[in-house]
C-alpha cells in the first residue's frame, strides 16, 4: 500500500512510539462555516493532535481556520510492528516505500531548528510531487538539537529500518551517525556544510556541500579556465581581516602555473595608477581580495568612473559566494559589470520554479519561506527528489554520479557525486553564476 507518514513537529512523540511506525495517509477537507479544529478532529475519529499534526501552522497560538481553506485529514492504519535489523531485511527499496529518516533540530526555540523546519517541509513537499508519480516515501522525523540526546534516536527500533538518512547538522553528531550507519548498512546524506571526517572511510556516507579548502582550489582552476582569453585584475581593499586573501594567492599561483599575465592594484591606487592596471587590448576581469559589500560598491564606483573615461573598455567582475544576497539590491550593477559568482548552489528568486516552489510552500504551510540565502525549503526540495527518485531507480547502488538522473534539473543546488577512494560520495558539481549585461542570468555548470 502506498504510504506517505508526514510527521509534523507538534506531535512527534505521538508519532514516532518506540516499537511501532503508524502507515498513515491523507485526504483533503474543505472548511465549512462555523467548523472548528476540535469539531473536525472529533467528526474524523481523531484526536486534535493528530489533525495538527498533518497541518503545519495548526500549532501556532494565532493560527485562525477560515472557512474555504484546504486542510489534511489523516487516515491511520493499524500499527505495523517494527523489529530490530538491517534495512534490507525489508526487501528490494525499488519495489516498496522507501524509508527516509530526518535528524535534524527541528524546533522553534533556535534559529537552527527554525531553519531546519524549513528544511523539512521542503522535504514533505518533495515527497508529495513524487506521490504523484507513483513513488511511496515512508518518513520518519527526529528533533535532535546540538545538545540531545542523540543516542537514544539512534536505539529506536525505526531509526534502524531507515534506508537513508538526512543528517546531521552539527560535526559533533557524526561519528555517532556514522557508526551507526556502518552498523545498520543505512545510508547517510550530509544536507549542509560540516566537517565530517568519517567521508573518507564510510562508504555509507553522501556529503552535499564541499569544504572550503577544496572550494579554493577548484574556484581557482575553473577561474584559470575561464577566463584564459582575459586579463585579470586583482584588487587589494586593504581588510586585514578578509579571508579571500586565501582565494587570491590560490588564484595567483594557478594563473603563474597556466602562464596568464595579470595585474596587482589597490582601492587606495591614484586614478592613474588604478587604470595602468587594466588592458585595452584584452577584456579585463576584476577580482577583489575581500567580501566586503562595502569595497564591492566602491569598486563599481571607480572601476565605473574609468570605464566611462576609456568607453573601449572591457571589465567583467569575479566575485563571492556571500555577494549572491545583493542580487536583488544590486541586479542592475551586477548586469553593468558582467558579474560571475562560483557557488555551489544559485537561488533565482525570480525564476518560474523558485516562485512556483514558494507559492506551493505558502499554501501549505501558511507562511512565507524564511528570506534566507539559500532557500531552506528548496535545499530540502532538491536533496530529495534528488536522493528518493535515485533509490526509487537505481535502489542501494545509487551513487549519485553524474548522469544517473539526467531528467531531473535542480532547482536550487545541483549534484554529481564521486567516490573518494574507498570512503564515501562527495558533490562535485560547480557553477558560475553569470549576469549577462543583456540582463538575463546563466548558469554555467562543471
């Protein structure tokens, strides 16, 4: 029987009873006038914890059901009993539910466990597209803050029927989750950025996000790539406290290595000397040694100011991941300036999907996605119809390499595994972000 068990945070110890998983489906309820939660609750057979369970924003103390409004009703099935052992005791995942475990923080008290709620329920958004394609998802969700008892998730007999795992968020969970998956043959997908030694020994284990040291070294190369036909200019904005230098110097050493000329100048530069920096003959690249917003808008500025003085003259910027939040203040800048920004993910706020994809969250949930950067519900979204679609075709083997899912296009966070020598999968796929000066946006994938 197809299942979908979306467990929303109000009532996961409800949900989640040690020894038991509850197949639980939904259908859709018009509300009538005068119809009250605990009057819909009591009409269904249901407790009101079980109604709020399926209807995210249910649980806040300002939530008002209006007539005309869409809401989930469950419908519970008896309780399926749950024994100890390996997932694959539970026969092939491509012909059954697949079973997805999240343990993440999901709470509202810390500024983590709201943006992983956000996660999740883009997440149970995924879940629900791929209903419709005939694929089943069993989900099962866990609150494990920074400081929970994290073992005792992990002892519960359903943690232990889990296929795969989304998870952790903190460094300090890792190990703990790691063994745990050697133990119990589950796999383990790393949804954000934290160090996670056990990839280089635990096949079991998918990381989503590169560590910043790679980032460096593969930024620098495709850079070198790129932009051979161009001269670089590399601009010192005189922060002691930037950590880009660590980008420049990197940049520096791949562009000696490829034998690309390229030009030192500094904001504090006289105009002369500033413009001595750039090429007629070549169009020019721009790269700043800093982050800072600040020096990014005085660079516009003079770097402008000499374009408008030299009119032959070609200048795209190269620019930082931490720049993609301007987008919107910035756009017409960014376009001017031919601006290319290497990311691991790019979230075009005004592409069809992403409102597409915001729209649905509102209806669903009641709220607005959070104006985070990158988009929590759409991270959640991509991982997994990502990961489910792949265990769905490819069951257990699936490893995430680059043309295993060639129909399905991100919307948000591209990925293409690679094994690290006998450890587990790492995402190697990286853009460029490029603001064309006829205002529209490429994405340029490696």
């Amino acid at each position: 029987m197809e299942r979908l068990i979306r467990r929303l945070l109000v009532a996961m110890a409800l949900m989640l009873a040690v020894g038991m998983v509850y197949a639980q489906s939904v259908k859709t309820h018009k509300v009538k006038k005068n119809e009250t939660i605990y009057g819909i609750a009591r009409d269904n057979g249901l407790t009101v914890d079980q109604l709020v369970a399926v209807n995210p924003g249910m649980e806040r103390p300002d939530y008002v059901l209006k007539k005309g409004k869409i809401i989930n009703i469950p419908i519970l099935d008896q309780p399926t009993p749950v024994t100890n052992g390996n997932r694959n005791n539970g026969g092939d995942i491509r012909q059954r539910a697949i079973r997805l475990g999240i343990m993440l923080p999901l709470n509202n008290q810390t500024g983590d466990g709201r943006r992983m709620i956000e996660y999740y329920r883009g997440v149970l958004m995924a879940c629900e597209a791929l209903k419709h394609e005939g694929l089943s998802v069993d989900v099962r969700a866990w609150n494990t803050p920074q400081d929970g008892n994290l073992a005792a998730v992990l002892n519960e007999p359903s943690a232990a029927q889990c296929d795969i795992v989304f998870g952790p968020l903190y460094s300090r969970q890792m190990q703990q989750i790691s063994d745990f998956a050697e133990r119990n043959g589950i796999l383990v997908m790393i949804p954000f950025s934290i160090d996670a030694p056990q990839l280089y020994f635990n096949r079991h284990i998918f990381q989503v996000y590169q560590q910043p040291s790679e980032l460096v070294e593969t930024t620098a190369r495709h850079f070198a790539d790129w932009f051979k036909d161009h001269h670089p200019v590399i601009i010192d904005c005189a922060d002691t406290e930037s950590t880009k230098g660590v980008f420049t110097s990197s940049l520096r050493r791949q562009l000696d290595l490829v034998g690309v000329r390229y030009s030192i100048t500094s904001m504090q530069s006289t105009d002369a000397h500033f413009a001595s920096a750039f090429s007629l003959q070549r169009p020019n690249v721009v790269v700043l040694n800093t982050s800072r917003v600040a020096d990014l808008k005085n660079a516009f500025t003079k770097v402008g100011a000499l374009m408008r003085a030299n009119p032959s003259l070609e200048v795209s910027f190269f620019g930082y991941e931490e720049w993609m939040g301007l987008a919107k203040d910035q756009s017409a800048n960014f376009h001017r300036f031919d601006m290319h920004i290497p990311a691991p993910f790019f979230t075009n706020i005004s592409g069809a999907e992403t409102r597409q994809l915001e729209q649905k969250y509102k209806q669903n949930f009641g709220v607005e996605m959070q104006n985070n950067y990158p988009r929590y519900a759409i991270t959640g979204y991509d991982q997994a119809m990502f990961f489910l679609r792949g265990l769905h075709i490819y069951g257990t083997a699936f490893d995430g390499g680059q043309g295993r899912l060639a129909a399905y296009q991100s919307v948000q966070t591209p990925l293409k595994f690679e094994r690290i020598a006998n450890g587990g999968l790492q995402n190697r796929s990286f853009m460029f972000i490029h603001y064309k000066t006829n205002g529209t946006i490429d994405t340029i994938s490696y």
